[in-house]
C-alpha cells in the first residue's frame, strides 16, 4: 500500500523524497524559503546546498539553519566544481531562467543526476484556452496572468525530451503531476502525454556515462516510499476500578 502524503508537503517534494537516496550530495537551485532542502535534510540526512537569488528566500533559509547562497542560477552554477554533487533539484524553475539549455547542461556537469520539473505548456487545457479564448492561459500549473508571470520560456513535453536529445542526456524516469493527484509514471515521449501531463517531473543523466550503480530503476521509481506522516493523537490509558 502507498505511503499517505501529508497535506502540507508539496506533490513535487513529496516525489522529489522518493527520488533522493539517503547521504547524498543535494544542490537545490532556485531553493526559495528552503521548505524542499528542509524536508531532504530531515528525511534522508542530506549533505544540502542551496543557491537562491533572492535575500528574502536567503535569510529565511539561514534562519532554518541551512547552507544557502545568494546566487544567481544563470550564471552562477559555472563556478561550481564538476561532479561535486549526486544530484542538482530545479523545481519548476528551469522556464523562468534566461538561458535554460545552458542552465540544463551546467546542472548534469556538476552533479551525477538532475531532477527538473517543468509545466507542460502542451497541456490540453492550456492548447483549449488558446483556441477557445485567444488568451494566454492560467492553470493550476500556470496560475499568473502573462503580465506578471515569471516564466519566460515556457515549453511542451516534445520541446523538452527535444533538448535533452541535443545536449545528449538520459531521462532515466518521468512523472506527470497534477494538484491534488498522485504522481503517475509516464513515458514523456508518447505523443499523448503532450496532452495530458500537466507539469512532468524528470531525473536526468547523461548518455555518455553509465547509469549511477545505486539510482532506481524506472519502473519503481516513484513507487511506495515511507513519508513523513502527521503525529497520531496519544490515547488515554483507561483507569482500572478496583
């Protein structure tokens, strides 16, 4: 039976967990207030870094006590030293940066894996808002208005396993996540899954090195894991009468 997921853990995190062995070298990229590095340092005892390029999302991720830079995952992650992670995380932040295939090739340089999750901007209720309403649209995926979003490069399932082919890497598994459904494993090349996978979630490698000895296969990879869960009330003993 699967493991229940708590309420106040994110979809993506809660798959993310289940991705991460334990004791692994972790670089979570865009890492915001730290609830995912947090979660990975709790529940798998992590060596985490994070790099964030806000000093609101810094301080509040020293203030949890964790190691976090102020950066900027443009043009900072050239600094880093190659391999010096078993796994760099970009959690639906990959379509908000200025150079994403550059950004995608830094992340599998310095580290064994990637973990990237991106919204599928193939999704059918994003190609029926475009038909029916000629509007740019707002899902649960996408929910800012196009003048205020952050997204700026924005891409298809299609477009995305495309420049994984051209910078050469290995999609050792995928899930489609959807708000407030369990994550579903998928092979992000059927050209359905363009239409139904509303953010899909990727761990990469690359072709031209053999697969890591301890990753999980495919087929299990977002299988039963157990997660943290909500602490069950303490009943009261009942008193005897004598």
């Amino acid at each position: 039976m699967s493991a229940i997921r708590p309420p106040s853990i994110r979809e993506d995190f809660a798959e993310i967990l289940k991705l991460v062995r334990p004791n692994a070298r972790v670089l979570d990229v865009g890492c915001g207030e730290g609830e995912l590095l947090e979660l990975l340092t709790r529940e798998k005892a992590v060596d985490g870094q994070g790099l964030e390029i806000s000093p609101q999302g810094v301080a509040a991720c020293l203030a949890r006590g964790l190691a976090v830079v102020q950066g900027d995952g443009d043009r900072d992650l050239d600094h880093f030293p190659t391999r010096a992670f078993d796994y760099a995380i970009l959690s639906k932040t990959l379509q908000q940066m200025r150079e994403p295939r550059h950004v995608l090739s830094e992340l599998l340089r310095i580290a064994e894996q990637a973990v990237v999750s991106v919204p599928n901007f193939g999704h059918w209720k994003v190609r029926w808002a475009l038909m029916s309403r000629g509007r740019m649209p707002e899902t649960g995926a996408l929910p800012e208005p196009w003048y205020s979003t952050p997204n700026i490069h924005l891409c298809t399932l299609r477009d995305f396993t495309a420049l994984c082919d051209a910078l050469d890497l290995r999609i050792d598994a995928c899930a489609s996540l959807a708000e407030g459904k369990p994550a579903r494993p998928i092979d992000p090349r059927q050209p359905i899954e363009n239409w139904r996978a509303e953010t899909a979630l990727f761990l990469l490698s690359r072709r031209s090195e053999p697969a890591v000895a301890n990753a999980t296969a495919p087929q299990n990879l977002f299988g039963d894991v157990e997660l943290p869960k909500a602490e069950a009330p303490v009943k009261k003993a009942r008193s005897r009468k004598a």
